[in-house]
C-alpha cells in the first residue's frame, strides 16, 4: 500500500496521517508530477509493475490484495532508487535546451533537493516557460516552486526580508536559493496557477489549489478546519503533533460562506487624521496578493495582506499589536474594516505577518475606486536601536472587469 498526495506543505500530510494513524507510505507530489486530473484515485499494480486497473471495484481489489500469492523464482524484486545526478541534469539542459530537458532540471531539484534550492527550479522552469509559454503543468510547476521559496524564506522566524534581492545562483554554485527571494513570490504563484487553469480549465488539481488561498464564495469546503481537532486529539494520546512549518492563513481554515455576517463591534479608524509617522525608510515591507484579481460586479476576493520586517529591523511586541485599517471607496463590501495580528509571547519577533479579508464588490457598482489600507505598527531598528511607531500605506491591485 502506497499513497501520494498533492499537498503544497508535506507537513500538513504528515500531520493528518499522524492523527488517522496511516501506517503506510505517503509520496509528496506538489507539483503533480504523476499529470493525474482529479483525486482520490486508486491504481492497482502487480508485481511486475504492470498497471492492471484504475480506480478498481473496493471490494474485489480488497480481495485481490490479501490473496496468497505464488511462490517467486528467488529473485529479490526490490530496486535501488537512486537520486538525480543534477550535474548531468544540468549540463543536458544547457547543451540540449529543450523543453522537457529543463522540467526534468526543475522537477528533479523540487523532489529530491533542500528547499533552499528552490530557485534553482525556478530559474529551470523559467528557461523551459521560454520555449513553451502555453503548457499549464508547466505553469502549476513554476506557481508550486515559487509559493515553496515565499514559504520557506521565512520558515523557522529567524530569516529576515531584504530590500534586494540576490540574483539566481549560478549553475553548479551550492549558496543557498532562500537568498534568491523575490517579492511578490506568492503573488507570481497564483498568477502561474491561474494561468494553468485558464489553459485546462477542468484540472481539478489546479482550481484546489488557487481556491486553497481563495473567498469564501468559491469554496466547496473548508480545507485545513480539520487541523486544530487533530492537533488536540494527537496531544490527548500523549504523542507530540507534528509541527506546521507554515502558518495556516484565514482561508484556508474559512468556510463557505455566500455572504457577509454582521459586524459585532463599533469600529474606529486609528489614524483618522493621518498624523502617524509614515514608514519613509521601508522598515516593513508589504505584499498584498489578491485571489482572483480580476472581479465582476457582484464577485468576491480574497485579500492578503503580508507585512515583513526588513533587514536589521524586529517587531517591537511590548508596545501593542499590528492594526490594519482598511478603507473602502463606494461600491465594496466587507465584514469589516479594523484587523488586528496576533501576538507572539517574545518581546521581540521577525516573523512574517498575515492579514486576510474578503470583499465583494457590488452588483451595481460603475467605475468603483480601488480599495486602500494602512497598517499601524510598533518596531525597532537594529539590536536595542530606536523603535518607533509607524504607518504603512498600501494599495490593493484589483482588476475590475467588464460585464
């Protein structure tokens, strides 16, 4: 028994495997190497590695797979897996320069390498997006590579933002691709996978994942509500969870939902006057991804906002949370207009912070503004440096398109 799954995060599959006590091996394929259109599926194989069916009756495969087989000739069946030589990978590619030369580069280092090496499988799947620009796998691949360097560039809440970037590592070079980080990483990812779906719009694959990071509205079910309820469950067998690596954002724990529920607070705008310090020296750095950006008159997205100290700079945890203001020209509609992060236990953090809200725009909405925000914050410069209290401003790029 073997399973594969098409996780972005292992760690969530580990974690759901941990809690249902699944005593089998489980392949991760986040860049769905096997092509498959849907899932769950079932493949039954025989001994000889022939595929004999595909998505079997359950109870005849179940009989099959306890019948006493016959005796083998002695043979030892297992093989020896080797990993990909990247060296040959890469040379092939480079002298070769085709299309498939370069996604086997790419996939090669995405399965089997640190995910520090992941802008290496950027740049592969780059050089293969030159030679065919409409392949949609290739488009999923290039988004999966991408939201994997956005992820683990801040995986363990040490490494810092920078204001630049380092350029690609240079073929054979082994400095780390964390380094390599862009901005608007995870923007390119839902761009790369909506894109891939735009071009075979029936991959069920592809529309899980940019629904993963979606509203409300486009959701068939919550995806990761399961998580806290294993982690509780796991912990009351004595056993240690096992840890996320990547924070659950607010859609991805959110319910369907049609529309909007009431707002139970009275909520004030904070700067009101616009008198907070802005920002001038980019201490904190904010990328804002919109799922999809592109709207209709009476459709919803989903906002995240993610905000990063930059270089030699932490958050200043003593003085009071990350507040967001979210102003709203005629047209939209949320749930709210005040956010507050949560608060980590240290006095002082680096770690990346998440905001994420929905908003709809109106059916009847002509030429609507775009929306705005700003996010009021308490940070320090440097080690024991000055810290201050500040504002980002920050736009909102959404697309509105026409009936």
């Amino acid at each position: 028994m073997l399973g594969v799954t098409q996780e972005q995060h292992a760690e969530r599959c580990r974690l759901f495997a941990q809690w249902q006590k699944l005593d089998w091996p489980i392949l991760h394929d986040p860049i769905n190497k096997l092509g498959v259109d849907a899932v769950p599926i079932i493949v039954e194989i025989d001994e000889s590695g022939i595929t004999k069916s595909i998505n079997p009756k359950l109870e005849p495969f179940l009989a099959a797979m306890t019948e006493t087989r016959p005796a083998g000739n002695g043979e030892s069946a297992e093989r020896s897996i080797k990993r990909p030589e990247l060296t040959a990978l890469r040379q092939n590619a480079e002298q070769l320069n085709s299309f498939d030369h370069w996604v086997e580069l790419g996939d090669a280092i995405m399965l089997w390498e640190d995910q520090s090496q992941v802008s290496q499988a950027i740049n592969a799947y780059r050089r293969a997006e030159r030679l065919r620009p409409e392949d949609a796998s290739l488009h999923f691949r290039l988004g999966t590579a991408l939201r994997t360097r956005y992820d683990a560039y801040q995986r363990d809440g040490t490494t810092r933002a920078q204001s630049s970037y380092t350029p690609f590592s240079a073929p054979g070079t082994t400095s780390l691709g964390i380094l390599a980080k862009r901005d608007q990483d995870f923007r390119a990812a839902v761009d790369h996978w909506q894109t891939a779906l735009d071009l075979e719009p029936n991959q069920y694959i592809y529309r899980r994942r940019i629904q993963q990071y979606g509203p409300r509205l486009a959701k068939p079910y919550p995806f990761y509500d399961w998580i806290a309820q294993a982690q509780d469950e796991i912990a009351a067998r004595g056993e240690a969870p096992i840890e996320l690596s990547v924070a659950l954002t607010g859609s991805e724990t959110a319910h369907p939902r049609e529309k909007f529920a009431e707002i139970a607070e009275t909520q004030e705008e904070p700067d009101r006057s616009g008198r907070i310090t802005r920002d001038s020296k980019g201490l904190v750095q904010a990328e804002v991804v919109v799922v999809p950006k592109q709207l209709k008159p009476g459709a919803m997205a989903r906002v995240h906002i993610n905000l990063q100290p930059a270089f030699d700079t932490h958050w200043n945890n003593e003085s009071g949370p990350l507040v967001l203001w979210l102003d709203l020209p005629p047209g939209w509609e949320t749930e709210g207009q005040l956010f507050r992060s949560n608060m980590p236990p240290a006095a002082e953090s680096e770690e990346r912070r998440t905001i994420d809200f929905e908003l709809k725009l109106s059916e009847s909405a002509q030429s609507p503004g775009m929306p705005k925000a700003y996010a009021l914050y308490y940070v320090c410069e440097e080690s024991r440096g000055t810290c201050l209290y500040l504002r980002k401003d920050i736009e909102i790029p959404i697309e509105v398109a026409a009936e």
